[in-house]
C-alpha cells in the first residue's frame, strides 16, 4: 500500500508549514529513518528566479520547515540543491537562492554551489544506462524532494516526477529536449531519472499552485494543500486527480501505469482533505485547443486537427526584451536574437516549450499552426 498525505495547508506562514510537515511526517513514519551522521539533501524546485508569490518555484518557508523538522532530530548535514534553467554555475545558483527566497536557510542548511555531478547508472531494465547526477544528490544518503504543484506546456503537469528532471545539470537538461523530443521517450526519460535518484520521500507545494501556461508563465492558483509521500508515482496521480486532470491524460503517469511502477487499487490517502469545491485547473495552451466546440465534437476534432497542426512558441515582441535566455535554452539551437529581440523559427522546432519556460518576460505563448517544421 502507498500512503500519500494530503492536508490543508491554509497559508505559507512558518507555523501553519512547520505543523503541516510534523502532520505529514508522522503520517509517513519518517523519523525512524534518520541516522546519525546522515547526509541529508532537499531538492525544492527552483526552475528560474522567481519571487516566491510568483508560485512557480517551491515556497522557502516549506524547505524552511523540513530543515528545522530534521535539525529538531538531530541532523546536521542538509543540504538545499537544484539544477535551475540555464547554465549551472554558482552565480545563477546566487541569483536563483536570492530571488526566489532560499537564502533564509543560511545558517540553518548548506545552499549548494558545488556544480560538479557524476554518472550514475540506472537499475536494471531501464532504457539509458546511465544519467548525470548533480554532486549533491548523487552524493546524498537521504533525499527529500520538495515540488511545486503547477501545470507544464510540455508535460501536461509538474509535480513529484518532474522535479527530479533538475537532478540533471544545467545546459545537459535541454539536451536531453533533444535527445527525446517525442512525447513517450521524453516521458520514459523523466520516469528513469526519478527512479535512479529515487527521493525517499516527495512533498509537494500546492499551497498556491500555478495554472494555464505553466511552469513559468501561468496564473497562481490558491489550493490551501501540501502533499506527502515516499511514493512519488502514486502522489502524482493523486495530486492529478486534484488538480481535475485525467492522470492517463499525463504521459509520464500513463507510462508509469503501463510500467507497473504503481497501482491506484494500492494508494491510501490519508490527511484531513476532502476534494469537494476543488475546480478543474485551466491548462496551458499547448494542451486544449477547439475550446470553442461543444464537448462531444472536441475529442474527435482535436484528434484530427493534432495532425496537421502542431503546438509552436509564438513570440509577443512588445513583451520580449533580447536577454537571450530562450536561445540559451532551445535545445536545437534555432533561436537567434536580433534588434533585441527573439527570432523564433518554426523550422527545427521540436514543441519543447524550453524557451517559454525560461522567459523572465513571459514574452512566448503557444499557438497551433501549420507544423512547417514535421
Ligand atoms: S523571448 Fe523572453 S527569453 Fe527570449 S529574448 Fe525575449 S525576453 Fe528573453
Ligand atoms: S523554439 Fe522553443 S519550443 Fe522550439 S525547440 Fe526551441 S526551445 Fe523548444
């Protein structure tokens, strides 16, 4: 049986998140866990830098509660790692630590700088052989995962799975666009990194989530909820479920399903919440189109016109201001910048939505159109 661990969570203030992580832990029997001298390492999601009333990175009073949680234990050695978007060296991380609010654990827990990584192979039966792990986890004894609950252009959700894609070092995560640029393979792919680093246990924040074009440039989305478990695949179904999206819509939980890596007749939520009142969150555009047709036209529809037209990136000039992050990022490397301002091909695009992610501008939205570059 997987427990997952779902409980209101009213606000981010330190003592409501402090009693909900207690709340989780207990569900979850984590202190029995712990040993002396354990290297412990927290991965919150740190995608960009951005504010924490942005909701599109992991609040720091959640990674806040944890550290104290553990120090309270008796553990010394925390460790606060990620891979943000964009080259990974300590200035970004710098960056990334001020902006989105990370720095209030200095003092209490190491924020990494350490940008090496290692190769660490996968378990048996897996497609890759191996991944390359940033140095903080590959090194850890002791791995908590912290996601943001949001909706992604790429893979329909961003929860407990998708976080550990920042397992992988910077500039190497768009290669890995490349690598898989189908839907499947790329979701084979983040199934494989979750399972070689393998957190030992997932919480994620749903306090204020995001939605529509997420994981970057959505709409914050008040849930008043945190998420726990040591079951990553089965939290994100029931975390799905809440957000009002069909989990076999997702690809990375459909193969997960397939796979066997979970089975929802095996979860038991536990925790004081109940869905009803939670509506449906709006999805990014790249994932509904037709909305305008009545209900029992649009899976038919939609199914056709997939095949002729392709989600793209769609550049809104006024908006854009030539830092260059999306070129940085594109994984086939179409993108020019010129007059200060981005050149978006449609030639050679592979629907990654990486720029869309990393614009601090929110200057790109995803339009269908004919797909020139099939
Ligand atoms: S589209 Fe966004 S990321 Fe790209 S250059 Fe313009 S502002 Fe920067
Ligand atoms: S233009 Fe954007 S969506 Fe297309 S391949 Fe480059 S990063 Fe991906």
């Amino acid at each position: 049986m997987s427990t997952v661990s779902v409980r209101k969570t009213e606000d981010y203030r330190q003592d409501t998140l402090d009693l909900a992580v207690a709340n989780h832990f207990d569900a979850l029997q984590i202190e029995k866990d712990l040993r002396p001298g354990m290297k412990v390492t927290i991965k919150p999601n740190l995608l960009t830098a951005r504010r924490p009333n942005q909701a599109a990175t992991t609040h720091p009073n959640l990674a806040l509660a944890v550290v104290k949680w553990l120090r309270d234990r008796g553990a010394e050695d925390i460790t606060v790692a990620d891979s943000p978007a964009g080259p990974y060296h300590a200035a970004n991380l710098r960056t990334v630590y001020g902006v989105s609010g990370m720095n209030i654990l200095e003092g209490c827990a190491r924020l990494n700088y350490d940008t090496g990584w290692k190769e660490i192979p996968c378990p048996e039966g897996f497609r890759n052989r191996c991944f390359n792990i940033i140095n903080p986890l590959a090194d850890a004894d002791y791995i908590i995962n912290i996601a943001k609950l949001k909706t992604h252009s790429l893979t329909t959700m961003s929860g407990g799975i998708k976080n550990m894609f920042g397992s992988i070092p910077g500039l190497q995560k768009p290669e890995m666009h490349y690598k898989y640029p189908g839907q499947e393979d790329f979701a084979n792919m983040l199934l494989e990194v979750a399972g070689t680093v393998s957190p030992d246990i997932t919480l994620i924040d749903a306090v204020e989530a995001m939605e529509g074009n997420g994981p970057n440039s959505g709409d914050r989305r008040y849930m008043g909820l945190t998420l726990a478990s040591r079951d990553v695949f089965s939290q994100d179904y029931v975390a799905a479920g809440l957000m009002g999206i069909e989990p076999e819509s997702v690809p990375m939980l459909k193969l997960a399903l397939a796979k066997g890596l979970f089975s929802p007749s095996d979860i038991c939520v536990t925790g004081d919440f109940t869905q009803n009142g939670l509506k449906p969150f709006r999805l990014p555009d790249s994932k509904k189109f037709l909305g305008f047709l009545p209900d029992f036209m649009r899976g038919p529809v939609s199914k056709a016109a997939a095949l002729f037209l392709k989600p793209l990136p769609n550049l809104d000039e006024g908006k854009c201001i030539g830092c260059g992050k999306c070129a940085e990022s594109c994984p086939p490397h179409i993108i020019r910048i010129a007059d200060k301002k981005a050149r978006i091909p449609k030639k050679g695009c592979i629907s990654c939505f990486c720029c869309q992610e990393v614009c601090p501008a929110h200057a790109i939205e995803v339009r269908r159109s004919l797909g020139k570059s099939l």
